[in-house]
C-alpha cells in the first residue's frame, strides 16, 4: 500500500510538472509574422520568409510598376530597375540612392531598410513632358 501512495504522488508530480512546463513554453511562444509554413508539434516554425527582398521595379513614360513598394524595417532590399522606352533616372533620396538607367538594362541596387516610414522615388532624368508624375512610394513597416 505505502508503494502505491508513491508511485501516485510521483506521477501526480510529473503530471503537474509537465502542465506547469507547456504553459510556461507555450506562453513564452509569441507569433512569427515571418513563418510562411506549418509549424511542428512545439510551434517552431518550419520555414520561415526570407529576410532578402527582390523587387523588379520597371521605369517607362512617366511611370513606376510597381509605383509602390512595402517592406519591413531591417530587411535587405534589392531592386533591379529597367527601362522599357527611354533613359530614366532613380532616386530614393532618405537613403541616399540615385541611379541611371539606359533602355535595355538592368541597375541593381541593394541597401538595407532601416527607417520606418513613407519614401518617395523618383525620375531624376527629364524624360517627357509627364516627368514630374513620375513617381513612387518605397514604404517601410
């Protein structure tokens, strides 16, 4: 009988001590915006987004496509700027980018975005009588 009470109280013991562990786990446990998977049986995330941002930014008379462009504060950013008619400038001018692009190529640009914030770019170069619609917005979260 004085064996059963232990055996009891030790697994009473482990069951309360595995409760106390997964709520203390699963509260320190804060969401990842950055998970873009299922995550395994202890919540960790099985593939997360990657931190690098791509963005293939095309200029013509007298637009940006994309004319706008989120990111989040921190992530490396690479755009590659192509023209499709004539030769147009780039400009982000709070992080100090500017650029020149020649019809048929590509100007690749990297830089980290590191202030919150809306960021107007723009065409540098005359290019038309529309130049000065020829804008866009870099926002950063």
């Amino acid at each position: 009988m004085n064996n059963k009470v232990k055996i009891t109280g030790i697994v009473i013991a482990a069951i309360i001590t595995f409760i106390v562990f997964g709520a203390i786990v699963k509260g320190n446990n804060t969401p990842d915006e950055s998970c873009v998977t299922a995550r395994d049986i202890f919540g960790n995330c099985l593939q997360k987004e990657s931190s690098d941002v791509v963005i293939d930014l095309s200029s013509k008379q007298w637009e940006f496509k994309p004319s706008e462009i989120q990111v989040k504060q921190g992530q490396s950013v690479t755009l590659k700027i192509t023209s499709t008619d004539v030769s147009h400038g780039f400009a982000l001018e709070e992080y100090n980018i500017y650029a020149f692009v020649t019809p048929g190529e590509t100007v690749e640009i990297t830089f980290i975005a590191n202030n919150v914030g809306i960021f107007e770019f723009f065409c540098n170069v005359f290019c038309g009588e529309g130049h000065s619609k020829h804008r866009g917005n870099l926002i950063v979260k």
